[in-house]
C-alpha cells in the first residue's frame, strides 16, 4: 500500500503497483519458470572440514553454478557438481556437521532481465540464453470502469474505489534457446498453478489469450542474434481509498449595503 497527503490534507490510499514492482514480480516468476534459482534456497547440508565434498538434504532446484552460503562455507563458494543428494563444491569446508545454508544462483539477474544499465556492455554474448522483460500499464475499456462507495464519520468521509488496471507484459528471448524458453512461459501462464498463485499474491491475474511467440532475429554487430518476443496482458485489482476531513462548523456573515446585518455559526 501507498499512502500519500495532499496540500489539502485529504489523504489517498492505493494499492496499485509500480512498474518496477510488477516487473519484479514477473522476474522471479520467469526465471523459476526456466529453471533458475531467483530467490534464496533454504536448506540444510553436511560438511567435512577440509573437504569439498557435501551432501544436501534435498536436490531439488539446485544446479552446478549455484551458490552456497552457510557457516563452515568459505564466501563465494558454488556448486561444482552434483549427483542424487551429493555435491563437489568449489571450496573446501571449514566444518564439520549439519549446517543451516543458502544456495541462489547470482547470475539469475543478469538472465532475467528488468533493466539496462547506462554503462558499459548491456548483454551477454550470443551464446548465452537471457530474456528481457518489460511491463506497463494500458488503456483500456474495462480499466476505465469505476466501483466506488461513500462511507463517513464524524471527522471524515471516505471514498472506496475499486477498479481493475490492465497491463502489457512484454518478455524479449535471445540466446539458441530462446523460442523453446517462450513456449514454455507461454504454456505456464495459462496452465501451471504456480503462476497464478504467486501472480494472485500480488493483486495480479492472467488474461488468457495469449499471442503466440514471434521469432524476429536481431541483427548487432554484424551479427545475427536470434530474438523471440512474446506479449501477454495481467489485470490488476486495484483498490484506493480517498479520506477527507468534514466541517465541524461554518460561520455566516450576511452584509447589506449599510454593512454586515448577522454573524452566527452553523454547527452539524
């Protein structure tokens, strides 16, 4: 929620995102939905001082690159290789037991991508699988509809406002895999609860129809990137609340041409 007061004092109350919240939300998304680790990975894992040898008590999502942090492993440290529940990491350990870790791959950011930066190289070489993402609001019928309810106390009255704000996802695949990596989101968007509910978390829901990835190679440098671009739209529910103060009183001053004639105060 984002409260803001105005000069008037009247105060608004909106849940509506920005875009880079959206953005964000549609990164974590992606990038789990191809298969990187986003966000941090609890999880527990037995060391042996000296050793890069581990075991970890669930495999599941991990991947050679990841990194780990935990106490009695050195910063730094990632995931050289791993088989069933044992993993080669590329540091020794510093202790011995069952210790309490993180693993995230560091590199998700720069493969799922919400922004560029101004300086220095933008992408990844041609090799490298990476997508861009983009979202903004659009003008539509529907988002102009309007469900508004007076409420009011003594001190104050309130306007309730819900509507629904539609947005244009935008996703930019480059890299030899970039068509297999937009079916895929395309498919889960439409088919996989997952999106739905972390989508749902944030106020967020698919529209379906879903157009269907275009292939359209890029040519940089004299050399010819292949690029998939895909478009899809998210409805946004969006609920604001706008409060301002009532008049506990108002005075009245009447005045003819000979001046004023009454002076008094109407009280509620």
């Amino acid at each position: 929620m984002t409260t803001i007061t105005y000069p008037d004092g009247s105060i608004l109350t909106t849940s509506a995102m920005s875009q880079i919240q959206v953005e964000t939300v549609l990164q974590t998304m992606t990038a789990q939905l191809l298969g990187l680790l986003m966000n941090p990975l609890n999880l527990h894992i037995t060391l042996t001082s000296g050793s890069p040898n581990a075991t970890v008590d669930s495999a599941a999502l991990l991947y050679p690159g990841v990194t780990v942090t935990g106490t009695g492993i050195p910063t730094g440290t990632t995931i050289l290789s791993l088989a069933g529940t044992s993993v080669v990491l590329s540091n020794n350990a510093t202790a011995t037991g069952v210790e309490a870790a993180q693993a995230q791959d560091l590199t998700a950011p720069s493969l799922v991508r919400i922004g560029w930066q101004q300086q220095g190289q933008p992408g990844p070489s041609i090799d490298i699988n990476t997508v861009a993402i983009i979202a903004q609001p659009r003008d539509t019928e529907f988002s102009r509809l309007r469900d508004s309810k007076l409420t009011g106390t003594t001190d104050t009255i309130s306007n309730l406002d819900k509507f629904t704000r539609t947005w244009t996802v935008k996703w930019m695949f480059y890299g030899p895999d970039s068509l297999t990596h937009a079916l895929l989101v395309k498919s889960a968007w439409t088919k996989v609860s997952y999106v739905d509910s972390i989508l749902a978390s944030s106020n967020l829901y698919v529209n379906p129809d879903v157009e269907e990835p275009g292939r359209n190679p890029e040519l940089f440098q004299g050399q010819w990137w292949e690029r998939v671009n895909m478009n899809a739209e998210l409805n946004e529910e969006v609920t604001e609340t706008l409060t301002v103060g009532t008049v506990g009183s108002v005075e009245v001053q009447l005045y003819t041409k000979n001046g004023k004639v009454a002076d008094f105060t109407v009280t509620e």
